[in-house]
C-alpha cells in the first residue's frame, strides 16, 4: 500500500488546484482564455 500514498498525494494536490481556479474564476471571467487554457491543462492532467 505504501507506494500509492504518493501518487494520492499528488491526485489531492491536483484537485486543490483544482478547486482553486474554480474559485478564482467565480471571482473573475469565466470566459477568459487564460481561464479555458488553465482547466484544458488540469484536464489533461488528471486523466
């Protein structure tokens, strides 16, 4: 079990992340291609 501790570690880091541009978006233009650019990098990363 103690190898996945890492990866999982990283996964939750991502998601913070995540979360974070979520919440920053809410707070500036969702439309924004900055934004887009940001969440199509995220994806990629998460799968």
């Amino acid at each position: 079990m103690e190898p996945l501790a890492p990866m999982y570690e990283r996964q939750v880091k991502k998601m913070r992340h995540f979360n974070k541009l979520m919440h920053d978006a809410d707070n500036h233009d969702r439309n924004s291609l900055e934004f887009l650019r940001a969440v199509r990098i995220e994806n990629s990363l998460m799968t």
